[in-house]
C-alpha cells in the first residue's frame, strides 16, 4: 500500500490566503493563486479547521510562485512577512495558540510550534539542552531546484517569529534559518537568537 501523500490542513491554507490578500491586495494574490493553479481556493475559501485541504507539494506553489513573480531576493522579505501574517490569522480567527496562553514561556513556545507542524504538516521539532527547541525542515519544498547564496526560507523564520512572540514577547528572539537546501546544506535548519 503506498504511503498517503501528506495533506496541508484547511487552517494553513486559510490564513496563507487571509495573509496574503492582507500584504499583496486581493488582485495581487488572484494573480499569485492564479499562477499556482490553486484559483479555487481563494474563489471558496476553506473554513479555520484542521481537517486535510491540499497536498503539500500544492502549498509550496503558493510560496513558490511568489518568487517566480519578483525573484528569490524580492520575494524573502515578503516570504517572511507572510509567514508572520499567517500564524496571526490562524491564531486570532482560528484559535491555533489559544489553549497555551497561561503556559511558561518555553513550553508554550514549543506546544505552538508543535500546532504549526501539525497545520503545515512539514517538518520537527529539535530538542536542545538549553534555551527554546529548534525547527528542522528536512522536507522543504519551497527551496527545492534553488541554488542560491544564502538561506531563503523567510516564510518559515516568520512562522517562528510569531510563536517566540507569543511565547516570550517581542523583542526578545529572532527567528534565523541557519542552514537551507537551497544555499547547499542538508537540511533547512531554524532557531532563535537571544536578541541584545
């Protein structure tokens, strides 16, 4: 029996469109989704839930079509304002962070990056012996077939971004991929920096 593709869920798929009409405007993202073949979605939006919506592979063409319209380099700093944007749709229209609100600091830190793995169905969690845990991407599609000078997943170190500033506040941690497939590494690679 063949192994079932893996499934991003309704909540993901539904705040990267929230996301996305909020930064790039409702005909900018018509034209993004257009070029990913995925129009239906933003026609008939999904419901906040956690029930399968579209393959993964699929979901990356939302992220890789951004590129594809205004090059790697451009599309970083919109990669990871629309990673931020989307943890915050999912948290204050889907509920995503709610039940950890009361929780210490790191715990609530880590049960938020389990919810976002869960959502985004990509990726784990990595223990460390001291400070936050860390995010390992080994199954990145959104840098696949890139050979560049540096590390370009943005949108995942904006996911992360939101949960340490939930988790801890802001201004505390940054976010910072420290190893991508796309600048040669094995893996694509994501912890937070202590900021000064």
């Amino acid at each position: 029996m063949p192994e079932q593709e893996k499934m991003a869920t309704n909540i993901s798929v539904r705040a990267s469109i929230d996301g996305l009409i909020e930064i790039m405007g409702e005909n900018g993202a018509k034209i993004l989704f257009r070029k990913a073949g995925l129009l239906h979605l933003l026609e008939n939006k999904p419901d906040y839930n956690f029930e399968p919506c579209i393959t993964i592979p699929e979901q990356a063409l939302i992220y890789t079509s951004i590129s594809d319209l205004v090059g790697y380099k451009g599309a970083m700093g919109v990669w990871r304002r629309i990673g931020y944007t989307v943890l915050t749709y999912a948290h204050q229209y889907g509920g995503a962070l709610d039940a950890f609100k009361d929780l210490p600091p790191d715990e609530k830190f880590e049960k938020g990056m389990e919810v976002f793995i869960l959502g985004s169905g990509k990726g784990r969690i990595v223990k460390t012996e001291n400070g936050p845990i860390e995010y390992d991407c080994f199954d990145c599609l959104n840098c696949v077939d890139h050979n560049v000078d540096r590390p370009m997943c943005s949108h995942y170190e904006g996911f992360m971004q939101y949960i340490a500033d939930f988790a801890y506040g802001k201004n505390v941690y940054q976010a910072r991929e420290t190893e991508c497939m796309g600048s040669g590494g094995s893996t694509c690679y994501f912890k937070l920096e202590k900021r000064d």
